[in-house]
C-alpha cells in the first residue's frame, strides 16, 4: 500500500480494533502495524549503484526513476542508490532522478525527454514498477543497445527484457516467501 493518510487511518482503525497487521513488500513505518516483512530497500538500492558504478563512466549521466514520496520502499532504494554513487564519487550533476508514480505515460515522458535533453544517457536505474514504459520509449527514441537499464524484480515481462536485452539487470524479491512469511507470522500470533 501507498504511504498516505488513508491507508495509515485504516491501519489506526484496524489496530483500534486490536486486528494486527502485518505489511509485506512496502512498509508504512511508525504506523500502526505489527511489522514488516520485505527487502531492506535502502540496500537494494545500494547494491544496484555497486552493479551501475561497474559500467559506468564518472563523465557519463544517469537517470533514476523511483515511483514517489507515497512509497517508502522506492524511497528507501533510490536513496540508498544516491548514498552509494556518492560514496563511489560519481558526480551528482551527472545523476538526474525524477519520480514517476508508477505510472506508464509520466514514466515513457520522462525518459523521452531526458533522452533529448541528455545525448550522452548512459544508464537507467528503474526503482520503480514502470519498467516496461522505460524500455519502450527507449526503443522508440532509437536508443535501443545504447541505454542500459537495471530493474528490480523478476516477473514474466522483466525476464523476457533480460533475455532480449533490453534491461540488462534485475534485482529480485521474492514475493511469495514475503507473503508467506506475514501469513505465517499472522497465522502464529
């Protein structure tokens, strides 16, 4: 769920009810729920500027797309990505990063428009779900095999960009284990 004062009112009503919540895959920290099971999204993002810094030159510019301020697990991971490159010492006037609300339109703009903007666009760090929008206005801007992109998670449409090239890395989670896992914690509370 979305970090807005709607979801945390129903999660006040439901613990003011004493029914426990458990979230899994986007937190809504110091909210009223039991606890949290998903990936630590400030390392993923760390782990993916690791991946990035690799294939990438200091001189050449990067663009980070994460959904918004509604998601603190975009959040946590397009920071971890921008404290790392830091600490890598990429310069940050070479990183533009624009929130995109998982949504395809905002997200295939965005990317076009930095595609003009920016002819020397080395890579894509998608930290968000808009993956497909990326890749498609990649291709239809001719960039197709000059932008490389990296993603998170592994489902059926990020597998066939992998095996066709058009997302060259995926950082995966498991989201089954993630939904089992709060069910079990339910289940044994």
């Amino acid at each position: 769920a979305s970090d807005c004062p709607e979801v945390r009112q129903k999660l006040r009503c439901l613990a003011e009810h004493h029914i426990p919540v458990v979230l899994f895959n986007s937190d809504i920290p110091n909210s009223d729920r039991l606890c949290y099971v998903g990936e630590n999204g400030r390392h993923a993002g760390r782990i993916a500027a690791e991946i990035i810094s690799k294939a990438l030159r200091k001189e050449e510019k990067l663009l980070v797309i994460y959904a918004g301020t509604e998601y603190t697990g975009h959040i946590a991971r397009a920071e971890g990505f921008k404290s790392r490159m830091e600490e890598l010492n990429y310069p940050r006037e070479n990183c533009r990063v624009i929130a995109t609300h998982n949504d395809y339109d905002k997200t295939y703009a965005a990317v076009c428009q930095t595609l003009q903007d920016t002819p020397d666009l080395a890579y894509i760090y998608m930290a968000n779900l808009s993956v497909p929008a990326c890749v498609d206005a990649i291709r239809d801007c001719g960039r197709a095999g000059t932008v490389r992109v990296l993603s998170h998670d592994a489902g059926t449409e990020i597998r066939q960009y992998l095996k066709d090239g058009s997302v060259d890395f995926t950082i995966d989670q498991d989201l089954f284990y993630q939904s089992y896992q709060a069910l079990e914690i339910l289940y044994r509370l």
